[in-house]
C-alpha cells in the first residue's frame, strides 16, 4: 500500500504556539527519513530548529542545523535557503545581527537565482530588519517589488506584512505622513484579502501613526472601535489596543482615564517574551502609569 504523501511544511505551521508546532515536526522525520525524501527531511530539520530558536532555545537551535550544514553541499536550493535564513535568525534573534546579515544576503541572492521567490522575499524582509534607516527600507522595498511581481502565492502572502515594515520603517524615519499612507494602503489589501486579526492590526497601525501625527481625537476613536470589535467577536484583549489608549487618554489630559488602560496593557504585556527580552524600559512606563505614578 503506498504511503501517504508528506504533508505541505509550511501548512503545518502555527507561529504562536512554535513549541506545537516543534512536536508536530519532529513527529514527520521518520516519515521523511522512510521515504527517502532528504531535501523535505532537511527542511524539516532548519524548520525544528526555528521552533526552537523562537522558544529562545538558541544553542539547541544552532545544534540542530549544524546537523544540516554538512549535508547541504549537494542538497537541493530550498533546504541551502532554509538553512541560510534560519541560522540568520538565530544569530538575530539572540543579539547577533552581524553575524545574521551575510547569511540572508546569501538567501536572497540564491533564492532570486534559483526562483523561490517566496524565500527570496523572506531574505529581503530578514534583511531589512538587521539594517536600518534608509538601508532597512531599500531591502523592504526590494522584498515588496518581488513580492508584487511573483506568481508564487506563497510570495505574494507576504505583501500585507511588507506594506507594513515598509510603513514602519518610514514611522521610525520620522516622514508619518508617508507611514500613514503605507498603513492606509496595508488595510485596503487586508480588506480585499478578507483577513480578520490582519486587517485589525493594519487598523492599529494607522491610528497609531495619527497619533504621531497629532490626530489624537481620531487615533482614540480608533482605538476605541478596535476594542469594541475585539469585544464584538470574543476575541481576548489586546495589550497593544490597551496601551493606545492609554496614550491617547494621557495626551488628551485624561490621565485618570488612562490610568487603568495602562494598567490593563502593563499586564497583557508583561506576559509577552519578546516585550520581556526587548522593552523593558516600555513596561516599566505602563506599570508607573497604571499605578498612578
């Protein structure tokens, strides 16, 4: 009786629950390794060790794609790109991003090579993080054209989250009315795809740039409607949507408004890894002004 085909790797991911989706993984290599299948057994391999290394498990991380490394001087373009982007994420992720930038230019270039757009872009997008300022936003931009040109669907996915590193990038340069615009344009493409948690993100974004823009009556109502939504679908609230309103209420000079909206973000948030590893300085200042302080 033939045996079942290996499932789609990318179909099998859950990014928030990457500790799932590492079991789910691991339980898939005996049947790669019973098929005979090496290049989907590698890839497996690079996408275990992104499991691990967004569990902050960087040494095991690096463990599991030095097994790959020597296998990849005949192995096929997809496992060489998987594992170019994933060691570059570990070196980033746990504060080496000099070590993280050659291995995703290499990723791009090879990936362009060989046309796996949707790694290609993946690179571009990995590389933009590590750079900054105007360098970050050529590589997004780069990834963004690919992107949109692509006939791989899997690579045109990555257009929403583009157009919102792009409009980031351009907030962080300070030009919010370009930010706006980015934002703006990130929504009508949720909203064309349909997407529920993404389109309320893209939401969060242009309200959060009205604000910077000194909209703050707008940026509150905005929020306010995004959690009225939240509440509407039985969605568990946000810290983000509670930390912006808190933001808003304050310069509004309604402190005591916001007072228990930062207290609300200041708990949702400090559950958060990532906000624990990289804002701490943040959660200090929603926890002073959720006291009062």
């Amino acid at each position: 009786m033939p045996s079942s085909p290996l499932p789609e790797i990318e179909q099998l991911w859950n990014y928030s629950r990457p500790a799932e989706t590492e079991q789910r993984f691991r339980k898939l290599l005996p049947d790669a390794e019973a098929a005979g299948n090496q290049p989907y057994r590698l890839e497996l391999l690079t996408q275990i060790a992104r499991c691990e290394g967004l569990q902050r498990r960087f040494a095991d991380a690096h463990d599991t794609l030095d097994t790959v490394e020597p296998l990849l001087a005949d192995a096929s373009p997809r496992p060489r790109l998987r594992y170019f982007l994933e060691r570059g994420r570990v070196w980033n992720s746990s504060g080496n991003p000099a070590e993280a930038r050659p291995l995703f230019t290499q990723a791009w270039e090879e990936g362009n090579s060989a046309g796996e757009d949707d790694l290609a872009v993946d690179a571009a997008h990995m590389v933009a993080i590590v750079e900054q300022g105007e360098a970050a936003l050529e590589w997004n931009e780069k990834a963004y054209q690919l992107a949109q040109q692509s006939s791989n669907p899997t690579a045109r996915r990555w257009i929403g989250s583009l157009t919102n590193n792009i409009g980031w990038t351009w907030h962080t340069l300070g030009d919010y009315d370009q930010a706006l615009r980015y934002f703006q344009r990130n929504v009508e493409w949720h909203t064309e795809m349909g997407s529920s948690e993404g389109l309320m993100i893209a939401q969060w974004c242009v309200a959060r740039t009205l604000r910077s823009l000194g909209r703050t009556e707008e940026a509150l109502a905005m929020q306010q409607q995004l959690q009225h939504d939240r509440t509407e679908r039985g969605l568990a609230p946000d810290g983000y949507v509670f930390e912006e309103l808190g933001e808003c209420l304050l310069a509004l000079d309604r402190g005591d408004e916001a007072r228990e909206y930062f207290a609300g973000a200041y708990q949702l948030l400090s559950e958060d890894s990532w906000m624990l590893a990289n804002e701490g300085a943040r959660l200090q200042r929603l926890q002073q002004l959720g006291e009062g302080k």
